[in-house]
C-alpha cells in the first residue's frame, strides 16, 4: 500500500512540475518579417514590381527606406507591390505584416520586373528576393 501511494506521489509530481514549466498557450505571433534583394546590379535599378504570396493575407507593409510603395489592397493570400527608388542589393526594400511571424517559411516574394533609371526592363538573372523574420 505504501509502495502504491508512493508511486501516485511521485506520478503526481511529474505531473504539476511539467505543467508549471510551460509557459501558457502558444499559437500565432503576429509581427514583420522583412523582404530583402539580392541584385547583381546594386544601385543601378530604380524600380520593381513583385507578388508576395502566403498562407494569409498580409496585415500591413511598408518600404524600405528611400523608396516608395505602390500596391494593391490587401487581402487576398497573393499580393502584387511596385517600389520606386534605389535598389541595393542585401538592401530591406519591404516589411510586412503577418498573422504568424512562426510561418515565415510559407511566405515567398517574386519578381515580376526590375527597370533602370532610364525605364529599360533588366532580365531578371541573378536577381532574387527573400523573406526573413
């Protein structure tokens, strides 16, 4: 009897140290993640036109500094951006807002064009875009 009770005490135990180290719910963090070009072409691009796409609609966005944002409303899990500007590459040319910074992997930014200053288009070889947290 002694034996059984001792073994309820102990199990227990386990039970309300695990439960007192845990830090309460966890679930979605909204917050930014950070959109960043890389550009074989550094400072010699002015504009850009690209389509962020993820699990969620996107709940605000901003430019970079020195550039400036044009864009569609928000809402739908895909949405479309141009910026304006100097393009650096390694530069943060866009944050945005998420549901759940957790799924920054779920997210992708693509580029649909990128012009020079005097409005010739470049191919895009070597260009790319990454989000990170």
């Amino acid at each position: 009897m002694k034996h059984s009770f001792a073994v309820a005490a102990l199990a227990a135990l386990v039970v309300v140290g695990v439960s007192c180290g845990d830090n309460g719910p966890t679930g979605p963090v909204a917050g930014t993640l950070s959109v960043r070009l890389t550009s074989p072409n550094s400072g010699a691009d002015a504009a850009i036109a690209l389509t962020i796409a993820g699990p969620a609609a996107l709940t605000s966005v901003t430019p970079g500094p020195g550039l400036r944002l044009f864009q569609q409303p928000l809402g739908g899990a895909t949405t479309r951006f141009a910026l304006v500007g100097p393009l650096n590459s390694g530069a943060m040319i866009l944050t945005i807002g998420v549901a759940d910074v957790s799924r920054v992997s779920a997210y992708g930014a693509t580029i649909n064009g990128i012009a020079q200053p005097d409005y010739q288009l470049r191919t895009l070889d070597g260009y790319g875009l990454t989000v990170v947290r």
